[in-house]
C-alpha cells in the first residue's frame, strides 16, 4: 500500500463503535444471559464502553425507554454477554446492545427477544395483607383475590391460600395442573 491508500482506508473507517446481539442463553424461569459482540472499536481507540438495555418492551434506540440496563464494561472487540435476574416466568423480554467510544455511540442494528422459561414449580401466595406484587412469590407481595394468584400460576405451580375468608364475586377457575391449597387447612381458610 502506498501512503496514500493507508490514509484513505484510515479515513474511510468509521469512528464509531459496531455492535450486534447474539442469541440469549442460559434462559431459566426468572433468568438469562444476554450476549452481543463488540465487532470494531473504531480507529481512535481499542476499546469502547458496551452496555445491553433489556426490558418487557422494546425500547428501539432511545434509552430513556429502555426499563433496564447493564454496563458490561470497556471492552476489545470479541463477544460479551450479562446476567439479568428477577424475570417473571413465561415472558418475553427483548434486549439490544449499546457501545460507545470518544467518537460517539451506536445501537446494535436491532432488537432481540427471548422468552423466559415456563414457572413449573413455583408456588404463588394470596393473603388479604399482601400487597399485590406479581408474580405473588411470597406472603409480603401476596395477591388479595385468589383468580390473580392462579392467573400468574402455570401447569406445576402451587397456590397457597393465607388463613382468612374471602368473598368470592366471580367464579373461580383452577386450570389443569395447578394446586390451589389453604396454608392453614380448610379450618382457617374460608371462602365465601
């Protein structure tokens, strides 16, 4: 190459980061790991901050509208990836990688998704003292109504009914595969 082809290649390269996502894996019932490859840093430097924003929605490539994000770190180019934790069961979460360097930022050329694996096995709580958390995993975030409870539950999971009575207005429906129990047995449970 003559010196001039090397400053033309040199001044045709872009300035910017490039990015992409690649598959999730490790995908459980309230986890995964979220993985993207920083492909080229940019001529300036030979790294670049990479972040993956994720959430329930797909926030495109506006980052206030993204419900989360992990700082995977300054990185070389070479694949990536990050663990997301807290994720409700059966849901689809989509995510898309983010890079920055000195010269500016870009997005990943489109947004993932993957869904979270079915809840078999996770028992759901109603009290009349809970607070109506979904997915209803403990006394404290329990549901008031017994339908919402059995709403979250999935084929395997387990409905746990706190000591109280319950009005019942609507009828309520326990699908296949779902066990709807008193935590106190029938003698402290009532519905009415």
């Amino acid at each position: 190459h003559s010196i001039i082809e090397s400053v033309r290649m040199f001044c045709l390269k872009s300035p910017f980061p490039e990015v992409a996502n690649r598959d999730a894996i490790n995908i459980t019932t309230n986890s995964a790991d979220l993985r993207g490859d920083l492909q080229a840093t940019g001529p300036l430097t030979n790294t670049a901050d990479v972040a993956i924003y994720w959430g329930m929605f797909d926030g495109g490539t506006n980052a206030w509208v993204w419900e989360h994000t992990n700082y995977v770190g300054r990185l070389n180019p070479g694949p990536f990836q990050t663990n997301t934790t807290s994720l409700l069961p059966t849901t689809t979460y989509y995510y898309r990688s983010f890079a920055s360097n000195v010269s500016g930022a870009v997005w990943a050329p489109s947004t993932t998704n993957f869904m979270t694996a079915g809840g078999g096995g996770v028992t759901h709580y109603v009290s009349l003292s809970g607070s109506s958390i979904p997915p209803y995993t403990n006394l404290a975030t329990a549901a008031t109504e017994i339908q919402q409870a059995l709403g979250a539950a999935l084929n395997g999971d387990t409905v746990l009914v706190d000591a109280g009575t319950y009005f019942i207005t609507n009828q309520v429906v326990v699908s296949g595969g779902i066990t709807l129990a008193g935590i106190g047995g029938a003698g402290v449970t009532t519905l009415d």
